[in-house]
C-alpha cells in the first residue's frame, strides 16, 4: 500500500517536471487526473455550474502558464490547483458583485451494503440538508468545510491554499462547525424528532 502511494507520487512528480518543461502530453494527464476534483471544488465554491466549468477551465490554463514556476514546497500539486481556483473565484465575485451558493453534488448518498433503501435515502435527505446548510455558511467558513471534507486536505495544505497559518484553519473550522450546528439545531429540529420517532 505504502509503496503504491509512493510510486503514485513519484508518477506525478515526474509529470509534473515533464510538464513544466513544456510537456503538453504530461500537462494533459494532470488534468485528467485532477480536473474533476478542481470542478468539483468550484461548483462549491459558486451558484453557477457553468461558471464552475469555466473557473475550471482557467485554474488548469492559469496552471499551464505558472506550472515552469512551481515549487512542491511539501504542499501537494492539488493545493495548488485549488488555490488558484479559489482565487479566480474571487476576483470573480469582486468583478460580478455575485454572492451566490453554491450547487450540491449529484453523489451525496449511502454506500456500502450495510444500507437499506429506506436508510440510504434518508441518509442521502439528511446530508442534502447539511449541504443546504454549508452553502449559507460565511464564504471562508464554507471555503474550509468544503476543503476538509470534500477534497480531503490536511490543515496544512488548507493553510497553504489560504495563505493563513494552520491555527487560523482550524479556528475557522471550529467555527463553521459550530455555526453549522447551530443553523441545524434552529432551522431544521422537526425533521431530527420524526427520524428519533
């Protein structure tokens, strides 16, 4: 397992390198690779799913221009990705004046065989309306929610996806969390009691 990880992440510093010296064929891979994830990222990030495709489109164009510049600095090459995506979106929002939310993802349900189909779909109407809630979140709070639980970064490489210290992060989770909690407990009790029942 170990050396699979290993051997993955050697793979894609070589296409990095490759790509970095011009490469398009390596370049081509790493989108492959980490397009979704970065699509994905964006669509969190904004009400628009066109716009999230678009944002996706420049993250990988602003990559391909900036990759000769990249240095690993033990943060991994998807932190980059996506701090370059949530810049675009920012100035976005600036330029636009748009405060949208943003959409939920077509793959919030149960898996696994442990579920029935009753327990799946409430499962899958429970996470829906955590979603609901994250997108009414402050933008840096769902900013770090998103990247915690949806892309799966470290403190660390959200810290350096921010520019902030990794204490900050975790500030800043605490407090979506508990925020989170909050609009949970006060805007949806009823549906808490009928699942109890």
């Amino acid at each position: 397992m170990r050396r699979s990880i290993l051997a993955e992440a050697d793979q894609e510093q070589e296409l990095i390198s490759l790509a970095a010296t011009g490469n398009r064929d390596a370049f081509g891979r790493l989108y492959e690779r980490y397009r979704l994830r970065v699509l994905k990222h964006a669509l969190f990030l904004t009400s628009d799913p066109l716009l999230a495709e678009d944002l996706t489109e420049q993250t990988f164009l602003n990559a391909l221009q900036a990759i000769p510049r990249y240095q690993e600095r033990g943060v991994p090459f998807i932190a980059w990705l996506l701090r370059i995506t949530g810049n675009l979106t920012i100035n976005h929002k600036k330029a636009a004046k748009n405060n949208g939310h943003a959409q939920l993802p077509e793959a919030l349900q149960a898996e696994g065989i442990a579920y029935s189909p009753e327990d799946s779909c409430e499962l899958k109407d429970d996470s829906r309306r955590v979603w609901d809630e994250v997108r009414h979140l402050p933008g840096e709070q769902r900013q770090v929610i998103v990247m915690r639980f949806i892309d799966d970064l470290s403190y660390q490489d959200i810290a350096q996806v921010l520019g902030k210290s990794v204490g900050a992060v975790r500030v800043i989770h605490f407090r979506a969390l508990t925020n989170l909690r909050h609009m949970l407990d006060t805007a949806t009790p009823a549906w808490r009691h009928t699942r109890a029942s």
